[in-house]
C-alpha cells in the first residue's frame, strides 16, 4: 500500500519507450520503461509488461501507471535512507 503523502503527490513523466524486458522470467516479451521525476528531484525507472498497457483506454492505462509507481515508491521508501551496519 502506498504511503498517505503519495496522494496528490505530482510526478512527471519525463519519456516512456517500449524495450525487451530485462527480467529473466519474461525472456523475449516487451516491457514498457517510464522515466519519472519526483517532486524531491530524484528520477526513477519504472517497468511495466506491455500486456498490462496495451488494449487499455487512456483513463484505465494511467490507473494501471498510478499503480506501478506507488508500488515503487513504496519499495523506494522502505531503502532510502536506511543505514545498514556492516
């Protein structure tokens, strides 16, 4: 689930393409790669399988976008910032 700071947060899609998967489990598929900036700055990649996008109107394709980014934005939360003691 996401954080309640994430609603209303502003992303900015800064370019999106269609590239070979990288994940091994998904060998000769497609992903779709968005490149995001957060309102700190930071930029992210977030991968989505090209299944989950195509044959989606507009509206439903950013909800399913929406979700991909909250669900690394959460896993993003969980590591910056944390020290590890070695």
């Amino acid at each position: 689930m996401s954080a309640p700071e994430d609603q209303g947060l502003e992303i900015t899609i800064l370019d999106f393409a269609k590239v070979p998967s990288a994940d091994p489990r998904r060998r000769g598929r497609l992903d779709y790669m968005y490149t995001i900036s957060l309102p700190n700055g930071r930029i992210r990649i977030v991968t989505i399988p090209v299944e989950e996008l195509e044959g989606l109107e507009d509206k439903a394709k950013e909800e399913k976008i929406k979700q991909y980014i909250m669900k690394d934005l959460e896993e993003y939360r969980k590591w910056v910032g944390k020290k590890i003691k070695i």
